[in-house]
C-alpha cells in the first residue's frame, strides 16, 4: 500500500479535521463541494491522510455492495477476486478513475466491485447478506496480504490516500460523483503512521466514520469488540469507533440515540440529575450493559449512513465541532470556516454540546 510514512517531528494534538453536508430532501451535491471545506482547514492536516465518503453515489448499481479495494499488485487482485467468486456474484469489476497529480505518490492498485451475494451461499452459511459482506471484508483485511476492503456498503463510496485532502479530491475526480451526503477528513496523525489504510473515512457497510481525537479507551474498546468478529488491523484508534457503531446499530438493534449514549455516555451525576425516572432505568441499562463500549478521551466524530449523518463530540466536548443550516442542507465541520466555505450565505450557527448527537436524515423516500 506504498510507504507508511511517519508523522512528523512536532506533534499537533488538535489536528485534524472533518466535514459533512446532507440534504434533508435528496438533492444530489457533487464532490468537490465536500472537498472545498477542507481549504480553510489546511494546517490542522499534514498530508499523511485525506478522505471522504459519498452517499447515493452509484443509483445505476444501487442494489449491489460497492467493494472498494487497493491492492499490491495484480496477482493479488486476482487471488481476491477468486475469493470474492466464492461468495458473491461480481455484476461490474473496474479501476477506480483517478488523476495523475504530483501531490499524490505510491499509490496502489485501486478497483471496484459491484457485487451480490450468492442466494446458496447465504443459505450454506445461515446469513444474512449483510453479515456475509461483513465477515468477508474481515477475512480480506486480515488473511490476504496486500489487499485491503475501504467501502463495502450500498450506493455509498469511500476514497482515500496519503496526501492532504484537498488533492486526494481532485485525485479521485469527485467532481464526477454526486451524493446527497458527503463526509471529510483531513488527517493529523498523532499516535499511528500514515499509510492509505490507515486514512479516514473508515467504514464497514454503509458505516463511515471521520474522526478528530485520540482514543484513550482504545484497548478497552477493541478487546471487547473483537470478541465478535471484528479485527483492529488498520494502525489507527479509530477504526474501532466504526465497528462499534455497526455492533449497538446492526447487531444490537439499538437506535443512533441509544448507540451515542453508549459511546459518549452520560455521567452517573447526570443521569440521576436531569432525567426522568423511565429514562434514568434506561440510560443505567445502556451503561451497565455495555460498559466496554464507552469511548473516552477527546474526540468529534461523524457517522454517516444509508439516509443520514450523525456527529457526536465527546461528553466534555474537548474537540471543537460547529453545525449549520441553510434551507435543506445540514452542514458540520471542526471549524465555522470550513462551513462557509461550502455556503457563505449560512443561516444558522451553532456548536453542539459535549454527548449531544446530532443526527440528521433525509426525507423518508428520497434516498
């Protein structure tokens, strides 16, 4: 995956960055919008990472999971397209269009599979096709060397590199997508290496997340998220935050709410303060339940997923993150700048508080 270049000599604990847009009623926006609120964020990346997810991006293949993959080398192309035979029927199998720019070097092989899951397959297993894609994402990302799943989900799509994010966009050409929802990531890495991997978005289906913090709890987190399948691979704390959104969501069945309550939980003090009876019983559940699941240390972060986008900062809110609003786009971002800089005209401003999920979704229909 090219080299994993170090970070650098002076370390910046505040750095990185993040965005998102969503349209509430479905209008497909392009890339490069996404792209443009990361220009006033420069400094707070160092080009060792840059990305950006897209969702309804692909509505021509939007029954079939988008596989976006960066190999080493052909043969090993080949050896995980075999894999991918066993399990899936491959419906469109191509390079990934990218541009040739000077800021943007060792790049791997990078291709996309439109694919479905084999009816005998799910049926030999006793799965669902989501835990089938998921599993052999896993089985991808920690048997096959060289070879590493970056998006796996339904009509969305993640791109990612070594470089400032700014000049991953215009690597990836995202003036030539349109999504009615897009998150950013500009990456100052603090504790892990710079390596395409290890970029953000990361995601799991259609799970994305960007991320600006450090993960104290990170070997709470992952010791017990792994006890269900999942493997931390990646280099970088964050990973984690992405499978534990897919286990409360996808597995446990709890809401965005309940899975923010979980992560950023509550202070005991709160809970016995300012609720109500019926949602005190609730809250203690969520965090006698899942105690492991708790994410400490400062971070913001941005989920997004099928219909919607959902940010969240830490419960003491140690990481800085704004929200705007100008008629139906939703507008989030580490800094007021990066929000103007996609709408100068926005019409309302705030900054959420610490533990408060803010989670916007599209008009039910549209999307």
């Amino acid at each position: 995956m090219g080299k994993m270049r170090k970070e650098g000599q002076f370390r910046i604990p505040s750095g990185c960055a993040i965005a998102a847009v969503i349209s509430r009623n479905g209008e497909r926006m392009p890339g490069d919008l996404i792209a443009k609120s990361m220009e006033p964020m420069h400094e707070r990346s160092n080009g060792l990472g840059g990305g950006f997810a897209g969702y309804g991006i692909y509505p021509e293949y939007r029954d079939f999971y988008a596989l976006h993959l960066f190999f080493d080398s052909r043969d090993v192309r080949k050896e995980c397209e075999t894999l991918l035979k066993e399990y899936f029927e491959i419906v469109q199998s191509e390079i990934i269009p990218t541009r040739k720019i000077p800021e943007i070097t060792d790049e791997p092989i990078i291709w996309r599979y439109f694919v479905a899951p084999l009816n005998s397959m799910l049926r030999s297993l006793q799965l669902d096709e989501k835990e089938l894609v998921a599993r052999t994402v896993m089985k991808i990302n920690t048997e096959m060397k060289g070879a590493y799943v970056f998006s796996s989900g339904k009509n969305m799509g993640t791109f990612k590199a070594v470089g400032f994010p700014e000049d991953v966009g215009r690597f990836y050409q995202l003036e030539n997508y349109a999504g009615y929802s897009w998150t950013a990531h500009g990456r100052y890495p603090t504790n892990t290496p710079g390596w395409w991997g290890g970029a953000h978005p990361f995601t799991l289906l259609d799970f994305s997340v960007v991320h600006n913090g450090e993960i104290s709890s990170y070997d709470a987190n992952r010791r017990f998220i792994e006890m269900f399948g999942y493997k931390c691979t990646l280099l970088t704390d964050t990973e984690v935050i992405t499978y534990i959104m897919d286990y409360l969501i996808r597995i446990q069945g709890l809401s965005m709410t309940e899975a923010a309550n979980v992560v950023a939980a509550p202070f005991w003090s709160t809970i016995e303060r300012e609720w109500d009876r019926e949602e005190r019983q609730k809250q203690a559940y969520l965090r006698t339940v899942f105690p492991s699941l708790l994410v400490t240390g400062p971070f913001s972060i941005v989920l997004g997923f099928t219909g919607g986008i959902m940010a969240l900062n830490d419960r003491l809110k140690l990481r800085s993150m704004v929200v705007g609003e100008k008629d139906e786009r939703v507008y989030i971002a580490s800094e007021e700048a990066a929000i103007r800089a996609m709408e100068p005209d926005v019409e309302k401003i705030w900054a959420p508080a610490g533990g408060e999920p803010v989670i916007i979704r599209v008009k039910e229909g549209v999307c």
